[in-house]
C-alpha cells in the first residue's frame, strides 16, 4: 500500500505508547482513525488530541480479550467508514510480574494471554473476512516484541511467540490466495511505554502479585527493565518502522536495540544444533 490518505486505520491499544503513535502517524497521512482501547478516560483524551489536530476519529472503548467487544469494534469502523485497510492489533499488556511460572495464577495466565493473543486472534477473525470481501488493498499490523524471537520473559514471551507464529501463517496464507492483503508482525525492543504499569487494566480476578516477596536476583532485573524502558525509543520510532513496512509490504519489522537483534542468531544456532542456552 502506498496511498494511505483517505483510507480507514483501527488501532487497538490506542490510547497511549505505541497504539497513540501509530494513530496519529496515521492521521498525519490523511487517514480515518478508529481508536479503541480499555481505558475509556484515557481514550477520550487521545482521540480529543488527534481530532483537534483535524484527525478524523471514531474512538471505540474495546477489551480486545472478550470476542463480542472486538466483533462490536469491527462493526462500528465499517458501519461508521465503509471500510478498513489497516488494521493494528496492538493492545498488549506486560502485567505478569516476576514469579516462576508454576507459581503464576491461571488467572493471571488467562489474563496476558487474553488480551496479548486472543485479543490478535480475535482482530484477524472480526476484520480480516470483511477486509477480504471489499476486494481492497489492506494491511494487518500484529504487534509482537523481541521477546517473540528470543527465549525467556515468561507468560509475556509466550504470548508473543504466539503472535509470531500467528502472523508468519497469516503471510503466507494471505500470498497463497493471492490476497490484495499483507501483514507485518513488530517486535519493538525497548520502547519507552508504560506497559510495566499494565496491571493498572488487570480485571478484578487477578492478582496483582507481591513483588517484595520476590527473590532479590529478580526484582534487580525488573528494577533494570524499567530503567531499560524509560530510556527506549520513542513511541515515534516504531510507529515510522511500521509505516514504511505498510508501504514495503515487510513481514517482519524490528524497530530494536543492536544488542537485542544480535541475540536472534545464537538462539537459532541453539536450536539448529540442539544446544541448551
């Protein structure tokens, strides 16, 4: 795709980090934005900025780890536009904390998985057959993250080797049929977002956690995390890597660290050759 003015972008996730970058990315190239994220507060106040700036905005409060709110969402941006041509499963939560993962609830497990990977499951099952019947060019958007090319962050990285998988199958379902559609899995690294703070949306029925009661080796790497966090790219950064892999038709898109990208080949050479890490 090439030619984004006049086109229709929903962006789950919207109302801050990454899902407000790309929206307005978006709107700066002349599109109609359908916003949708948990937090309705924080959604008003993002969609407000964006329309006063002249945006076209159709802002949807959405939990995308319920069906019935995702399919809601995809029938308001197409009763509301007509149409979508990109579509930006981006909502994600980070949320799990730092307990081993015999010992994290199934709640919290529903949770992540909920809304990291359903919520992408769910975004392909609502759009993609309208986006596939209006016979137009368009373009899937999964946000992932390193952790779904590298070993390890828990619950977090299983959820996003998930999404990997899910959008490298989508790829070459879409080229198969020989679709007008194309996807692109991101896989941020350090970006500076709020996503260590998700247990601010967690539902009722999960716990947060008592993170002083972690071992002390674990609670230094969250502290580093955060640290690593607040320094990241901008918002910004990948919401530019995501645009020119639209018009690039990329599959993957790795607006990340050299020092994370440089871990991606010791892990396959792990595995090619049978090798514990």
């Amino acid at each position: 795709m090439q030619e984004l003015a006049g086109k229709t972008a929903v962006v789950t996730g919207a109302a801050s980090g990454i899902g407000f970058a790309l929206a307005e990315r978006f709107a700066e190239e002349g599109m109609r934005i359908v916003m949708a994220d948990v937090e309705a507060p924080a959604l008003t106040e993002a969609s407000e900025k964006l329309a006063a700036a002249g945006a076209t905005v159709l802002p949807v409060q959405t939990d995308v780890s319920k069906w019935e709110e995702v399919e809601a969402l995809a029938g308001a941006a197409f009763d509301e536009f007509g149409a979508v041509h990109v579509l930006c499963n981006n909502a994600g939560v980070g949320g799990a904390g730092g307990q081993p993962l015999w010992e994290q609830p199934i709640e919290t497990w529903q949770w992540v998985l909920g809304v990291n990977l359903w919520g992408v499951v769910y975004g392909v099952h609502a759009f993609v057959p309208r986006m596939l019947g209006a016979g137009e060019e368009g373009h899937v958007v999964n946000t992932a993250s390193m952790a779904g090319l590298l070993g390890g962050s828990g619950i977090y990285g299983v959820s996003k080797h998930g999404v990997v998988a899910l959008s490298e199958s989508l790829h070459q379902q879409f080229v198969l049929a020989n679709t007008k559609l194309r996807v692109s899995v991101v896989c941020p690294g350090f970006v500076n977002t709020n996503i260590i703070n998700s247990t601010r949306n967690k539902p009722a029925n999960v716990e947060a956690g008592d993170d002083e009661a972690l071992p002390a080796a674990v609670k230094e790497r969250m502290e580093f995390m955060r640290h690593r966090l607040a320094a990241g790219y901008a918002p910004s950064v990948v919401a530019g890597a995501v645009l020119d892999a639209i018009h690039g038709q990329r599959l993957y898109v790795l607006p990340a660290q050299d020092e994370l990208k440089s871990l991606i080949l010791p892990r396959a050479e792990n595995i090619v050759n049978e090798r514990n890490p």
